[in-house]
C-alpha cells in the first residue's frame, strides 16, 4: 500500500463520531491529550485542534442563537492566533533567560 492510499486511509478512520468519542475520554479525564495522540498515532497538536473545534461546536450548539460555521471558523483562528501569540511569548523569555550573562 503506498503513502498516499494510508493517508486517505487514516483520514477515512478517524471520522467526525469517532474523533468526538476520543475528545470525550479527554475531556471525562479517562485520558489526556498525549497519550490518545501516542496511542492512536496522532500528533498531540492534532489531538487538541480537534478538541478546540469540539468546544467551540458545542458552545455554539447550546446558544440560543447559534452562529453559522465561517463565524466558528473565525472565532477558532482568532483563538488559536492568541494561543500562539503567548506560546512565542513564552519562548521569547525563555530564550533569554538561558542567554548566557
């Protein structure tokens, strides 16, 4: 089988049901993102897009008014354009706190 019949193979497993069933494990503590990520091949920064994705889905499913699927895109970029704003921050300090004097 080459790569590309895996891939499609992969990605034709890890359906939407399937995918919510893992961020469920995590979220009731059954599991934590790097072990299902070990666990099922998958990279923890998949693992926690898809949880990301599954709490905006459901926040918006419990609105009274629920918004449409561009604005939940827009509100995840926004989301995760924030995380990776602190998490370079983060690095940024790092990186000179281990400067040498």
């Amino acid at each position: 089988m080459g790569d590309t019949e895996e891939r499609q193979e992969d990605v034709q497993r890890w359906t939407a049901k399937r995918r919510a069933t893992l961020i469920l494990e995590i979220l009731k503590g059954n599991t934590t993102i790097a072990e299902a990520a070990r666990t099922h091949g998958l990279t923890a920064a998949e693992v926690e897009r898809w949880k990301e994705r599954f709490l905006v889905g459901a926040e918006n499913a419990l609105k009274s008014r629920p918004r449409d699927e561009e604005e939940q895109k827009d509100d995840l970029i926004r989301r995760l354009e924030r995380k990776v704003g602190r998490m370079a921050l983060e690095i940024d300090i790092m990186q000179e706190a281990m400067k040498p004097n």
